[in-house]
C-alpha cells in the first residue's frame, strides 16, 4: 500500500477518533451552558440561608418564597422588599365600608399573601429606600405582584414614585373592589399624620 493510498484510509479514522474525543469533554463554553445541579448556585449569585436553586440572590435580582411584612412590603431571606410603585394601608391603618370601620391594612397583607400563596417570587432590584429597603418589582408565575395589588384595589398607585399602575387605580376605583369599596386615608397621609404604630 503506498503512501496516498494510507493517508486516505486514516483521514476518516482520525476524523472519527477526534469526534468521539470532543462529544466525551466538551468545550469549556459548552460545560458552562449546562445547568447546574440542585443546590449548585450559578457564578456571580450567593445561595441564601436555607436556599437551594430556588433560593438565590444576585447583584440584579432575589428569588425564592417570600412572607409578608405589609401590603407593599415583603421579605425573602432576610431581604426586606418594598414593591416599586404601589403604596398600601399601614398595618395599623384602618378604613370605612358601608358604615363599618375595618382593618384594611390587616385586608391588604392578607391580599398579597394571597397574590404570593407560597410560589416562587421573582424580585428585579431597581433602588433602594432611605429606611434600606430593596426597591424592586417582583413577579409570580410572571404576574406582576404590584399590578395586582392594585387591581384587586389593596394598594394604590404611588405616584410620587411611578404612574404605571395609575389605569389600574383608576379601573379598581370605577368597579368599586377592595379599599374603593369604601373610604380611606391615603397610606402616605396616614405615615405623616403620625398616625403609623
């Protein structure tokens, strides 16, 4: 067998060999793509106590079951949370309906507990408070938390800070749900009245 005829018959060899070498270690970008396994916390995020994957912080967002401070405010690990652009009833507040006074900010906490109902909560960091608070916009199952606050009409648009939430304010109030079932003190009227315990 001469030299060509030898070089033909290994090329296709060799092309098989290197093949079955790259599919057994991949690239280095290849081995990065792959998902990490349970527990395994991806570069540039901090597994949080008592986490898991689902438990995750990183510099632009906080994942994972969240409880319920207040009406606007939760906290997921340690990590209080004020939601961007809706104010609500203070703990403390309450409100009038047909006649009857009640805890509506009691109704509120209790609404966004019902919003959060133990899923996984998606928390996009945008500012923080002077009282060192997160500011983020936080979603379940990809429903905007904030938005349904309002919608079911436990929180009002915060308008000092944002008006996105405004036309769902303004439909709340129209069909009369939540705290448009009655009258209220605006929460932000409430806090510099003093009236916050």
């Amino acid at each position: 067998m001469n030299r060509v005829a030898v070089m033909a018959f290994c090329a296709p060899l060799a092309l098989a060999v290197a093949l079955m070498v790259l599919h057994r270690h991949p690239t280095a970008q290849e081995s990065a793509s792959v998902a990490a396994p349970a527990g395994v916390v991806s570069p540039g995020s901090v597994a949080l106590p008592g986490g898991g994957p689902q438990s995750v912080a990183t510099e632009d967002s906080i994942t994972g079951q969240a409880s319920v401070v207040d009406g606007d405010t939760l906290e997921i690990h340690g990590i209080r949370i004020r939601l961007n652009g809706i104010d609500a009833p203070e703990a403390s507040q309450k409100c009038d309906a047909n006649g009857t006074s009640y805890r509506c900010g009691q109704k509120a906490a209790f609404a966004l507990d019902e919003i959060l109902a133990d899923k996984t909560v998606v928390c996009v960091k945008l500012d923080m408070d002077r009282y060192g608070r997160t500011i983020a916009k936080c979603t379940v199952a990809q429903t905007d938390v904030s938005a349904e606050m309002v919608r079911r009409g436990w929180a009002i648009a915060y308008r000092k800070y944002s008006l996105e939430y405004v036309p769902l304010e303004d439909a709340a109030r129209t069909m009369g749900v939540g705290l448009w079932a009655g009258s209220f003190e605006n929460p932000a009227e409430y806090r510099r009245a003093g009236k916050k315990n």
